[in-house]
C-alpha cells in the first residue's frame, strides 16, 4: 500500500531514502563510473586501434606508419583524455556559476553524446584524428562526484561556523596567489607532492595500458581480458576497505604505508620481469604484485589524496587548492600517459622502476612533513600548519626576564 501512496503522503524518511539512493547512482554512474571507465576500455582495442592507424595513414598516402609513430599515435590517443580533463577542470567553475550545478551537469552530457559519435562513425568515415577528438571531449565530460559520509552531521556544521568566523573579513584566494604566500608554504608543498605523486605513481597506467603491462609480464594473450577483470576487483574491493580505513588508521598513516607497500610490490613485480625467462612461476608472482599494488595504492593514496584539498585549507583558500590538485592531476596523468610506452619500450624489464622512485619518495615526504589531521577540528589543523610554516614563531622566545617589581610595602 505505501508504493500506492501520492507522493506528498509518503513518510519524510522514505522519501529523503529514495532521494539518497537516486543521488549515489547518478553520482556514481555519472561521476566516478565515467573516469574510471574511460580511463581503462582504452586498453582492450590497443591493436584493433593501432591497426586502424596504419591503414587510414597507408589509404592516404600510399605508405604506412613506422612502428615508432604508430606507437607516439596510440599514445597520443590515450593521453588526450586526461589533457582533456585539464580543460574540464579549469571550465568547471566559471561553468557552475554562469549555469549553476544542475545545468551544468545536464550541458555536460552533450560532451559524451558528442564523443560517442565521434567514435562511432570513425571507421565509416576513415579518420582516427575523430578517435583523437572523441577522447578529448570525454576527457573534458569527466566529473569526479564526492559525497559526505556519515557522521556527526551537527559537529561538522559547528566546525564549519567556527572556521567561518576565524575568516570574517578575509578575500578568498587567487589560484595564482597560492604559491606567493608564505602563511600556505607547507600545505601547497604538499598538494603539488603527494597529488604528483598520485599520478606518476604508475597505477592509473595499470588501467589505461593493463593489456601492454600485462603482456610484458608474460600473461598469455588469450588470458590478459581475465587479468584486466581482477584489477577492476581490486579497485572495487579497495572503494568498499578504505572507507573503513581512511577514519580508523589516519590519514598520514595510510599514505606512509600505502606508498610504502607500492614500493615493496614495484620491486619484486621487476625482480619477477627479470627472471621470468628462468622461472615460469615469476608469471604468478608479477600478476600477484599487480593486484597487491592496486590494492595498496586504493586503501592509501587514493582514499586520502583527494581530501588533502579540504582539511590543509581554510575556506578562503581550499576554492583555489581544488583548482589547483585538480590541474595539477590531470597536467600529470596527461605527461605520464603520454610518455608511458616509451618508457616501457626503453626500459623493458626495469620500466617499473621509476615509478619506485616517486612512491618512495612519496612515502619519505608523508612522514618527515605532512602532519596528521585525523580526528582534529579545521581549527586545530590550521593552527598546527601555521606553527609548522612559522617554527620561531611558534616557539616563542626561551626566556623571559623577571617581573619588574613598581612599588613595595614598606
């Protein structure tokens, strides 16, 4: 009978469930579900498009590509959509306050119908620069949606007021100002580190060239779709553990012990690339260290890296670090998407081995710099960053002289 109930006579708790559930499911198949999606099909026709390339440049020309500019053409393909992102996160803004969030969500969706098309009739119409232009206006429609978790709903709001009234008075901040201001010092250096960091860690590539990394480890051809399967498990099983994980261990904690684990699997998936002529089992060791890889870099870095934004920045300036992480992580997803096979082709077995770098140095920066904001007020935060920027300051002077006596009693 409630299902035959108007809507004006239904419980406010049933109708604000329902309005929840359609909000997760637009927010997800139209937020994370598109960059996640678009990021990783990219792999699965590599050679169906690679092939395309060549005959459309053979038809035209009479002669066809080198392998080197087949290779530098793919590469292209799959690094447009990230540096389309960049010019979706900088029209985000101007775009919400000229339409506001809903239009802009609606007009949004013209970018996919359009790349659809694109991709669609690229055969017919023999143009891979269409495939190009497509992955450009997918990159541009890619939203990443967040939404609040639960919790003391009423607390947050006092927090929000509290940090509201410390900036009464105050301009919000430039993105350009960011970088000018000693005050921002520490929480910038961390924004521009650990959001690198994020990206040239390698595991995004995991998704847009799985099948390549995959052949490289040995997978046998007809066994690499099953191998793709079980990194999108992982990514799904990391969404569902971090969220326990990011409140119960701490943010710092996470990033130290995620980057550190990336490393711990980095090393031994190259030392199993090394030997798999020796050892056909190493097959099972390096595709094992690819999922534990995916697994460490979701419960850690990419569970704590996108609220950095949030908790190192008072109201006047997280506007500004929103747009500047945002930049910044696609700048970086497009460069290393960009050069990713040349460096695989150059560097055959040891390709992984930059990527050991940066999430080492990422796990040594986590713990010698970024303090830990777990369980703290945006208040308290901002003044533990201010003392950091500020260490003399902060201390305050060693000694003080003795109270100066005006007048005794007699």
């Amino acid at each position: 009978m409630e299902d035959e109930l108007e809507p004006s006579l239904r419980p406010p708790t049933q109708i604000q469930g329902r309005i929840l559930l359609l909000t997760i499911c637009a927010a997800g198949i139209g937020g994370t579900f598109q960059f996640g999606y678009n990021l990783s099909i990219i792999n699965a026709p590599t050679s169906h498009i690679q092939e395309f390339t060549n005959e459309t440049w053979q038809a035209r020309t009479g002669e066809p590509l080198s392998d080197h500019l087949v290779l530098l053409v793919w590469s292209i393909i799959v690094s447009l959509y990230p540096l389309g992102g960049l010019f979706g996160a900088l029209l985000a803004g101007p775009l919400a306050i000229t339409l506001g969030r809903k239009k802009s969500l609606l007009v949004n969706n013209i970018f996919v119908v359009l790349a659809a098309i694109l991709f669609g009739f690229s055969r017919k119409a023999g143009s891979f620069e269409m495939i190009m232009l497509g992955r450009l206006l997918v990159g541009v429609s890619a939203a990443l949606q967040r939404l609040r978790g639960s919790g003391d709903l009423a607390r947050e709001l006092e927090e929000l007021e509290e940090e509201r009234a410390a900036c009464q008075g105050r301009r919000a901040r430039r993105p350009w100002e960011m970088f000018q201001h000693r005050v921002l010092r520490r929480q910038v250096t961390s924004l521009v580190v650990l959001g690198s960091a994020m990206e040239l860690c390698g595991n995004d590539l995991m998704y847009a060239y799985a099948s390549s990394v995959f052949r490289k480890a040995g997978v046998p051809e007809a066994k690499v779709q099953y191998a793709i399967i079980g990194t999108g498990s992982c990514e799904l099983l990391t969404a569902i553990v971090s969220c326990v994980a990011v409140e119960r261990m701490g943010r710092r904690m996470l990033l130290i012990s995620g980057y550190s684990l990336m490393t711990c699997w980095g090393s031994i998936f190259t030392v199993a690339l090394c030997l798999q002529s020796s050892f056909p089992w190493t097959l099972y060791l390096a595709v094992a260290c690819i999922f534990a890889s995916i697994l460490s870099f979701g419960i850690g870095p990419a569970g704590v890296t996108g609220i950095l934004a949030t908790e190192l920045f008072d109201q006047m300036a997280r506007p500004a670090a929103c747009v500047v992480g945002g930049a910044l992580m696609w700048i970086m997803l497009f460069l290393v998407s960009l050069g990713f096979p040349f460096v695989m082709e150059a560097l055959s077995h040891f390709f992984y081995v930059p990527f050991l770098g940066v999430c080492a140095c990422g796990a040594i920066y986590t713990g010698l710099f970024l303090p830990e904001t777990k369980g703290k007020t945006l208040q308290e935060i901002s003044e533990e960053l201010h003392r950091l920027n500020f260490p003399r300051r902060a201390q305050g002077p060693t000694w003080k002289s003795p109270e100066v006596i005006q007048s005794t009693e007699l």
